[in-house]
C-alpha cells in the first residue's frame, strides 16, 4: 500500500488561499455596500416608518438612554471637551511666542477642519455604528434575519438601508450641535479661564471662519457618516457563532470604521487644505 501523496509547496498554497478569501470578502462587501446603497430609494418609497423609527431610536435613544438624551449628549459632551482642550493647548502654545490672541483662529481653524469631523466620527462609530451591529447580529443568530426572508421582505433595504439613511441624516444635526459646542467650548475656556477680551477672541474668529470650510467639513462628516454605517450594518448582517460571534462582530466593525473615519479625514485634508490651506498670515 503506497503512502499518500503531499501537496506540492503547501505553504504557497495556504498564502494563495489566504488571499483568495481576502479578495472574496472584498468582493462581498463591495456587493452587499451596493446593494444597501441601491436600497435606499425604497426606504423612502415602502418604509417610511422603520426610517422614523430607526431616526428616533437612534438620536434619543430606548430605555434609561433616553432620559439623558442618547448619542445627541454623547457627541455635544465630546466636541466640547475637545474645544476645551483645544482651547487649553492652544493659548498656552501662543503665549509663550507673544500672540495668544490668536486663539479665535485657532479654533476657527482646528475645530471646523479636523477636531468637529472626526469626533462626530468617531462618536458615530462607537454609539450608533456599534449599535446597529448589534441589533443586526442578534437578529441574524436569532434567524429573525432568515424569517423576514420567508415572508418576501427584502433584509438589505429593510434592515440595512433603512439604518444607512438614518445615520446620514442624524448626522447632520449631530454635525451642526457638535461643531457649535467645540465653538463655545473653546471660546469659554479662553476668554473665562484665561481671561482673554472676548472682543480680541471673536474678531480673530470671525476673521478666521471661513465659510467655504464649514461647508466642506460639512460634506466629510457626511461621508464618515456614510462610510461608518456601510462597514457597521454590514458586520452585523453577516454574523455568526452566536453570542460570541456578535461581539466579535462587533469588535471588527468598530476598529474597522475608526480606522476609516482617521483615513478619510487624512485623506480630505491632503486633498483640499494640503497646497495652500486657504490663509496667509504676514507681519
């Protein structure tokens, strides 16, 4: 009896395996992120109400959250400890060259470019993003997933694309308030805590502010918003292994969009403020 054959090169078959499956989850989360995005034109035509529902659960919040608010607390509270520490860095960084009133551009810079967009990102992934990947997970070792499937209901547009437009959406008022708090957080601490004039601080501010930059900070906070309920509805839609597998999922969707939330901010900058930044200071 002959002894059975090995495998040729097994370690280079087990590195092209390796990343076949790469490049196959690739493709499944490219088709499943078109799908939920095709999707969204029949949450406003058939489900309206799981749009109103998932809107109000996720701002608000269900239970003891919604007492304190839910994730609209959460990133106010956020931005504001950023502005208050932007404000606490910064005025100390200006005063020891001689132009510490110059803190009014520094938060008109720092907090419309960079501090505002990634916190609500940031807030988005770990509240509402970690959330979404729950629900659907639960649902889907639960066969709740599998049971709507019997019963004709599309699950991509029902459950994921319903939640995608809602982040989008709820994104925007969490931009506006969260931008507003980092404003005031910043302008409290330097003109209470350090006494700067308040006129001295909002003359350089409103120099400074640039509109054009609030628009774009806008729009990215908007495609983080995007890009962070894609990765998280999609954990949650193809979890496995029961309770274990859920947090896991959990687990790869948080680190997943946190990662894209810093890339996209990275690459925005370099893109629009990377040449010129849009200011020029002479003496």
């Amino acid at each position: 009896m002959s002894a059975p054959a090995r495998p040729v090169l097994p370690r280079v078959q087990r590195t092209a395996k390796s990343w076949v499956d790469t490049w196959n989850r690739v493709g499944e989360q490219a088709q499943f992120f078109a799908k939920t995005v095709s999707g969204t034109r029949d949450v406003f035509v058939h489900y309206k109400v799981e749009l109103l529902r998932q809107i109000a659960q996720m701002s608000l919040g269900v239970g003891a959250m919604a007492l304190i608010g839910g994730t609209i607390v959460v990133v106010i509270f956020l931005t504001s400890q950023v502005g208050s520490l932007v404000a606490i860095q910064l005025y100390g960084t200006l005063a020891n060259i001689g132009v510490e009133a110059l803190s009014g551009f520094a938060s008109a810079y720092i907090n419309t470019r960079l501090a505002a967009p990634a916190v609500v990102g940031i807030a988005l992934a770990a509240t509402i993003g970690a959330g979404c990947t729950a629900q659907l997970g639960a649902m889907r070792i639960n066969e709740e997933i599998d049971a709507l499937e019997v019963i004709s209901i599309r699950t991509i547009p029902y459950l994921c694309s319903t939640r995608l437009v809602a982040g989008v959406i709820l994104g925007i008022p969490l931009f506006c308030l969260g931008l507003l708090a980092a404003y005031l957080a910043t302008r409290l601490g330097t003109t209470l805590a350090y006494g700067q004039s308040t006129g001295v601080y909002d003359h350089y501010f409103d120099t400074f502010l640039n509109p054009t930059d609030v628009v774009l900070s806008f729009i990215q906070a908007l495609g983080m918003a995007t890009i962070v309920m894609l990765i998280h509805t999609y954990y949650g839609y193809t979890a496995s292994g029961g309770p274990a597998g859920v947090g896991e999922a959990v687990g790869r969707a948080v680190r997943a969009s946190l990662v894209s939330v810093i890339v996209v901010l990275l690459f925005v900058a370099l893109g629009i403020y990377g040449q010129g930044g849009g200011l020029n200071l002479s003496g």
